[in-house]
C-alpha cells in the first residue's frame, strides 16, 4: 500500500463532524416571553437599586496602544450592556483578579455622573446592576430582574 492509497483511505473517515447551530439569543428571548404576566415587571429590582444608590462602581480598561478603552460588560439583545455595581461590597472577592491581572481600573460614579455618561453612550443598550463575577471575571451571573434598558435607567437615574 503506497502512502497515496493510505491517505486516500482515510478520507471518508475524517470528513469534518455536523455542528448543531445554537442561537442563544432566540433560547434566551423564548425564556423570558415564557415568563407568567405578573413577572412582566421584571426591572423592578434593577430600578429600586437605581433609585436607591448615591454611587457607581464600574470597570474600564485604558486603551492600549492600538485598542480603544474598554468597559466591562457584554452583548446582549439589545447591544452592548455595562457591568454596573452599587457599591464595592457587591463586586465581592473578584475585584483584586480584575484590577490586577486583567487590568481594569475600577472607577466610581455619583447618579448625576452616570446619568450623564448613559446619556452620551449611545452605543450601550443597557445596564447589568450587581452581577456575581465568578473565577477571574471571565463569567458573570445574574438574574432577568437585574438587567435594564439604557432608556429606563436614565429615567430611574433622574428620579
């Protein structure tokens, strides 16, 4: 058997394998419309943490030579959402893995200064407000009630 005939006799064996297409965002839309009528208000706790904190936590990372800044945050449906906490305690025990080996600069925020910032950043859709960071930062968890639309935070913002 010649090296062609034993190449050639593999190659049905290492066609590449069928990948099933996930579509996250549909998964994640189908959950919330599955959500009864009486949870329909589901930033009601993300507006009363709006409402009722004086001061911001937020991470950003300095531009590098060729990057533009970075906040922390992550796409959601409806685009780009900032990570957001309402006080230090809330960022728990992940603060020092952000600070020092992922190299965010955590910055603080009073309510007019957020508000002023949301109102410029147009390309943020929305908010996550105290988020449980795990490992290193890398995965946050959090809750539907959590999360609010740039819109409604800038509104609980002027309140």
């Amino acid at each position: 058997m010649t090296a062609r005939n034993l190449a050639a006799s593999f190659g049905p064996k290492l066609q590449p394998a069928r990948s099933k297409v996930i579509d996250f965002a549909a998964r994640r839309r189908a959950r919330l419309q599955s959500v009864p009528v009486a949870a329909s208000a589901r930033f009601t706790d993300a507006r009363k943490a709006l409402a009722g904190a004086h001061e911001f936590t937020l991470f950003w990372r300095p531009p590098s030579r060729r990057n533009a800044a970075e906040y922390l945050g992550g796409r959601w449906d409806w685009g780009w959402t900032l990570f957001v906490w309402t006080s230090e305690a809330a960022v728990g025990p992940v603060w020092s893995a952000l600070t020092g080996t992922r190299g965010y600069v955590a910055q603080r925020l009073a309510r007019a200064a957020l508000s002023t910032f949301l109102g410029r950043a147009g390309e943020i859709g929305g908010l996550l407000l105290d988020g449980e960071l795990e490992a290193p930062g890398d995965v946050i968890r959090a809750e539907p009630d959590q999360l609010i639309r740039r819109e409604d935070a800038l509104s609980a913002l002027a309140r």
